[in-house]
C-alpha cells in the first residue's frame, strides 16, 4: 500500500486529509511538526512526503533539505506564501513540486498521482530495454528516435511516447485507460478521441497500408495492441 506523510502543525488540514487520502485506499502518516516529520520520513520511508514550510520546531525548507540528503522520495511543499522567491528556494532544496494553500483535496490527489507515476516511469524506464526491434520498426528510448527500415521516422512526442508504450508491450493489449493514464495523465480532462487521432496519425507514418495496419491492431472495446510480425491483422 502507498504510504503518504503529511507534515503540518495545522490539525484542521492534517486531519480532513488523511481521512480523505485513506477513503482513496493510501495508508496514511502524520506529524504536526517539522523535527517529527523528518523522524518519521527517515524512519517510514514514505512514499510521498507533503510538506509545510511554516511550523514549529523545524521549518518545511529545513525538514526538505535534511531529507533530501538521505533520501530521493517525492517532496510536495505546502505554502500560503505568495512570493515566487520562495517557492523556488523550495524546489532549489530538492521539492517536486508545491502547492499554495487554499486547495482543493482533489488537487493535492491529483498532485500525489503525478508524483507517483513520475517516480513509476523512472523506475520502469530504468529497467526496461532503451532500445526496441519489432520487425522494420526500430526505437531508441535514449536518442528518442524511431526508424522504419532505415528511414527516421518524424515522431511527435506524444506519438513517440505511444509508440514506445505499444512496442514495449508488444504482442499484449493494452487498454485505453492504461494508454490514457500512462501517456496524458490519469486526470485527462480533454477529449478521449485524442488518443485515436495519434493512434491514426502514428499509423500513417509506420504502416505500409494505414486502412489494413500490419503493426497496431485495433482490440475492440478494449484498446490496442502492436503485433509481432506474422500474426493475424485485426480490422
């Protein structure tokens, strides 16, 4: 289970959301001042920390660098300060990202999803192949190139992201909620028929015939699949 740590003197936020952060199936830590917090984090290992900057015993900016120098887990700062200053003295200390008080619980969810994919996609990518071969289509995770035969292909970077997510899971279906939440984010907001228009245009660049695609087989229903050379089209 994911464990979130919040960190902030003022028990009227602490309180709604971790109640709120445990109904969304996260297990949930807390500390009402800066020296608990930085105990806590080193002790736990969280996988998020959402940070104060303004409380007792020790300050958010205090609490973020110590930890940083122990540990890499995402770091998300609570302000009600205004000033651009110093939000950036917090991500220059080792912060992911901040957010400025009021907000919503829905934003500091959707904050915490972004993170948590972010460190998914570090470690996957980590350990996953940099460089793919699936009949005369070639990718280079690294070069973030893509060849047909020995022609580049001029991918755009949400076409190339596609590509790479389909070929890595070659032979596999992979849904539209995966593609959706892997590629734009699971809070897309924006119309669904996007991810079909990127599957067409990718289509065009790396399919003989786009009507009768060889590689990126429609799964009705379901989502798409990148077939390995030989298998049967699907229409």
């Amino acid at each position: 289970m994911t464990t979130i740590l919040l960190v902030d003197d003022e028990k009227m936020i602490t309180g709604p959301l971790a109640r709120s952060l445990r109904e969304a199936g996260y297990q949930v830590l807390v500390a009402n001042n800066g020296r608990d917090g930085l105990s806590l984090a080193l002790e736990k290992e969280p996988d998020v920390v959402v940070l104060d900057i303004l409380m007792p015993e020790m300050d958010g900016w205090e609490v973020c660098r110590r930890l940083r120098a122990h540990s890499g887990v995402p770091i998300l700062m609570l302000t009600a300060l205004g000033d651009e200053v110093d939000r950036i003295l917090g991500l220059e200390l080792g912060a992911d990202d901040y957010l400025t008080k009021p907000f919503s619980t829905r934003e500091l969810k959707a904050r915490i999803r972004a993170m948590l994919r972010r460190v998914e996609l570090d470690r996957a990518g980590a350990a996953k192949p940099q460089e793919f071969a699936i009949g005369d289509i070639r990718l280079n995770r690294e070069s973030h190139q893509a060849y047909k035969g020995n022609n580049p292909l001029n991918l755009r970077n949400k076409e190339f992201e596609l590509l790479t997510l389909l070929m890595s899971h070659a032979g596999e279906v992979v849904t539209r909620a995966e593609l959706f939440d892997k590629i734009w984010g699971t809070d897309w907001l924006g119309d669904t028929r996007t991810l079909d228009v990127h599957i067409r245009w990718l289509r065009e660049k790396i399919e003989d015939d786009p009507g009768q695609p060889r590689y990126i087989q429609t799964v009705r229903g379901v989502g798409y699949r990148f077939a390995p050379p030989g298998e049967t089209q699907s229409p």
